[in-house]
C-alpha cells in the first residue's frame, strides 16, 4: 500500500467511478483498475462495488474513512515541507544585544513576517559573550552583536559601526564642552550595563594605553535605565547614540572624540552554519539589507 494507490482510491469514490478517477488523474483506466485489485488482495477484503456508479462495501467504508485522514495529513506534511525548503515557514532563533534588539530588530522582523507570516522567529537578548557561548552551543541560528572574543568556530561579519556618546546632566561641567575626550571621563562616574560590556573594556583599554588611571564605574543591568541614573546626577552614561533620540529631558548630549566613539557592531554565527536554513537566510539578508541601507 502506497500514497499512489490511497489517492487513486480516494479519486474514485469523490468522481463516482474508475474512468473519471482515471481522467482526474491522468491515469489509463487499466492502471487504476490494477492498483485497487492489488489493494484489496493485499487488504484480502472487497473494498467497492463495481457497477455503472462504484459503491463503498462496509470495508470500503471505514477504509476510506480512515484512509482519507492519512492522505490529508500526508499532504499537508508534503506542503509544510516543501514551505520549509523554499523558505516560507520555519523556526529561526536570533540572538541580539541592546540597543538593536529594541530599537532596530522589531520594525525590521515586523516587515520580515508580513512577508513571511508562517515562520517562527525567537528573539534572546542578551551580551556579546553570551550569545556567542549560545552559537557554539547550537542554540542560535544567528546573532547581531559587537566584536568581542569569540571562540575559532564562529565568524564575526561586520555590518555598521555603532556610535557612542555621553549622556550628562544639563549643569554638569562637560556640557559646556563641544566634544568629550576620553580624558575627561576620569574625574567622574562611569555608568555601565556590566563588567562585559564590550564598549567599557574598549575604553578601559584606550585609557590604559595613555596611561591613564582605572576608570571610577558604576553598573547598571539595563542599558534603558542609565538614562535615569544619569539625570539624577550618579554619574556619566557612555551609550549608543540612537538611545538619545529624538531627545532625553534634562539631559545633555555629546559627542566622544578619539578612535573610541565607535563599535562595530554585525553578524555572529558558526562557520559550519553558513549558508543557513533557507529561512534563516532570508531573514539574514532581509535584516543586512536594511541595517546596510541606515549607514
């Protein structure tokens, strides 16, 4: 028993008879005589009866009944597979650090499903460390991050470059400056997410090629919230400058000068994994495309 011959039988009792089943499927009507005969031989019971108009024996009855639920099934796996090689349907895991997963990633997966509303996208936020421990652990398809130290199994692809301001009360001294330079962080609090954040230890390190004292830090576990720290006066906060706009209240942005105010920011994933699932892949270029098109 074969797929052919459930749909041949299926054919046969929707069009009422073996020559319209036969023309339905394109099928010479001997051919279609054979499959149902070795059917029942194999089944070792009558299925139909033959007349100008087939009928259905008790057999045939819960056959097809039972039968006709294996075909729909079958088809419907035969589609959702055929969505899944071509790229319609799937399940893609997406790692991203802040500030891309709140600010970037969901207009971009907004426009990505209105186009592909059968596949399935998870998002894990988290840090550059972290989400490169994921990839090697085959827990994400992909992740959009900053440079950091990832192991030999993954590529890092570069994409923008993310540029870093500081946020300051409007009273506080450095506002009156047009630039900050790195040197003028050393007499304040640094407000920072952790001890992980790559744009922290790309400071630290700018500093301790200068010669420069260790920076006086605080950390903060939300990039969103060091605004709020900062206009209430604990410190200095180093972010992202789309974390600024269109505008924060009472407090004054400027720019970083130096080779410290960018970080590179792109994609991460496992050198064996590319070129991803077929779904991956056009949630990929969908999302380079668009972030190449900001710079």
């Amino acid at each position: 028993m074969d797929m052919k011959t459930l749909i041949t039988f299926q054919t046969i009792i929707k069009q009422g008879s073996f020559n319209r089943a036969a023309q339905q499927l394109n099928y010479a009507q001997s051919t279609v005589t054979m499959q149902i005969q070795k059917l029942e031989a194999e089944i070792g019971m009558q299925l139909l009866e033959r007349g100008k108009e087939v009928a259905l024996t008790e057999a045939g009855r819960l056959f097809y009944e039972q039968s006709h639920r294996i075909v729909k099934n079958l088809e419907q796996l035969h589609s959702t597979l055929e969505e899944l090689k071509s790229g319609e349907a799937g399940d893609i895991r997406v790692g991203v650090t802040e500030p891309s997963a709140s600010h970037r990633l969901p207009g971009l997966l907004n426009s990505f499903l209105a186009r592909y509303p059968k596949v399935r996208i998870s998002i894990e936020i988290s840090n550059s460390s972290q989400l490169s421990s994921q990839l090697s652990a085959g827990e994400l398809d992909f992740a959009i991050c900053s440079v950091s130290g990832f192991g030999s199994d993954l590529y890092f692809e570069p994409i923008f470059e993310e540029e870093f301001v500081v946020l300051l009360p409007e009273s506080h001294p450095l506002a009156r400056l047009e630039v900050v330079e790195p040197e003028n962080l050393l007499e304040d609090r640094l407000l920072f997410t952790s001890t992980s954040c790559p744009y922290r230890r790309k400071l630290e390190l700018a500093m301790q090629e200068s010669g420069k004292v260790p920076l006086h830090t605080m950390e903060i576990g939300s990039m969103t919230a060091l605004k709020f720290y900062a206009e209430n006066g604990l410190g200095i906060a180093p972010v992202p400058k789309i974390l600024t706009e269109p505008g924060t209240k009472g407090l004054t942005v400027r720019p970083i000068g130096g080779n410290v105010a960018r970080m590179t920011t792109g994609f991460l994933y496992k050198k064996t994994a590319y070129p991803f699932t077929s779904a991956s892949r056009k949630l990929y270029l969908h999302i380079k495309e668009a972030l190449l098109g900001q710079i």
